[in-house]
C-alpha cells in the first residue's frame, strides 16, 4: 500500500481494519511476543525505541483518532496552522496530555466513515505517516513486523508455521467474528510457535501469557461480544487550549 509523503487521509485503511491490525499486535505483544506495541487506557501505543511512535484510540461513536512523531520529520507545517482544526468531539483532553508531553507532528481523525487531518499547505514537509504506519497499512506488513521480531524470515520455510498462525490470528481481528474460545485457541497456537523460536527458545514458559493476551483482545474489541473501550468524545477545543497543551 502506497503511502504519499506527505501523507493523505486516503492512504490510511479504514480505521476499523487499522485497529484490529494494532490491537492484535498489542495483544501479542501483551502475551510475549515482544513487538514494541502496548495497549492501556483505550490506546495502542506504538514506539520503536528510536524517538518515533504513534498512538490510535477509539473515540465514542465509531471514532477515531490517531497521531504521532517521527524524529526525522517535525510538524509539516509552519506554527499558523493548526494541528487539531478539527471536529468538537475530538478528545481534547487526552489531546492536551500528548502535547504536554511531546508535541506531535501528525493528527489524523476517523468520523466513522472516513480519515481527515488539517489541510497542509502545498509545500508542507513530511508528516512522517510513511515512516510510522508502513508496517500496519497491510495484514502481510503486519505478520512480517511479528516475524521480524521473531528472527523469522516470511519468505523461508522456516517461517511457514508462524506466519499461518499469525494470519490466521489478525484474520480473526479483522473479520471480528471469533468468540471467546476460537481466541484462545488461536493466541495458544501462536504464542506457544513464538515460544519456540531462538529468541525465546531459553525463556521460562511463565513469559508467554495467553491470558494477558486474551485480556487485550477482549478490552480492544476484537473478542466477539465484547465491548471496546473508547475515550470520551470532546464538545468543542477548549478556550483555554493553548494553556492545556503546554
């Protein structure tokens, strides 16, 4: 899939799919299969651990909101435009926390039904969605970030196991049809093949918890019947906004 630089609302999947491409990878990751995704409080925190991360939450109302910085590329505008000249019920307050802490360089919104981000000037610079999202913009980048962590090769045999387990775990994301039993069997079957694999091969089986897999995938909706949590939708930029983002 075709990233622009910079990026555009249409490069992005429907936000559903993109969730139920990060949820899986938190959900892994929560049950030990290390690949630097983590879900709290409604969010999937992606950070590679080289000053570039990204964070998407469900928003009340079949929304969502994501946004992120890379490094290498700063906000792709000049300090007149505003990031988050976007819909009242973006969640403002969760906003403000992020940019308290590190302002962000790209903000993209999903209203249910399609992505939208500020309009960017026609010299704007990289917003840096290219180098951020690349490796959930398809399932086949997804399985390849996991296999990657896992030393594995998608293109060799050796890989073959892992890579029909992992699909067959994010098909059930994204279809969202597997119950609660279909789940556990899936996350077993994967993380046990993780499990086995040289970089965890001489760690204590204690370290892989389906459990706490299960548990993310539950929380962030993929489990059939289960409810996602989502962040409060905003009613309106608060007055004193410039104050609250630091």
């Amino acid at each position: 899939m075709h990233i622009n630089i910079p990026g555009r609302p249409e490069d992005l999947p429907p936000f559903p799919v993109l969730w139920a491409r990060a949820a899986t990878l938190a959900a892994l990751e929560a049950g030990g299969c290390k690949n630097q995704h983590a879900y709290a409080d409604s969010v999937v925190h992606h950070d590679d651990a080289g000053g570039n991360e990204w964070r998407l939450t469900r928003v009340q109302g079949g929304r969502g909101v994501l946004v992120g910085i890379d490094h290498e590329c700063g906000p792709p505008f000049d300090e007149s435009t505003n990031l988050y000249d976007g819909p009242d019920w973006l969640p403002w307050t969760w906003l403000a926390e992020l940019e308290d802490r590190r302002e962000q360089g790209l903000a993209y919104w999903w209203d249910g039904e399609s992505w939208d981000r500020v309009d960017y000037s026609d010299d704007a610079e990289n917003d840096g969605l290219d180098l951020l999202l690349t490796h959930v913009s398809t399932a086949r980048e997804t399985v390849t970030k996991v296999l990657d962590f896992l030393d594995l090769d998608p293109s060799l045999d050796e890989g073959k196991e892992e890579l029909v387990l992992i699909h067959r775990v994010l098909e059930l994301a994204e279809k969202g049809t597997g119950g609660e039993e279909e789940w556990q069997r899936a996350l077993d079957a994967v993380l046990g093949a993780a499990r086995r694999t040289p970089p965890y091969e001489d760690s204590p089986e204690s370290d892989f918890d389906v459990a706490a897999a299960l548990a993310v995938a539950r929380s962030t909706g993929l489990v059939r019947g289960s409810r996602p949590e989502t962040k409060e939708a905003g009613n309106g930029r608060p007055k004193d906004w410039d104050r609250l983002a630091g």
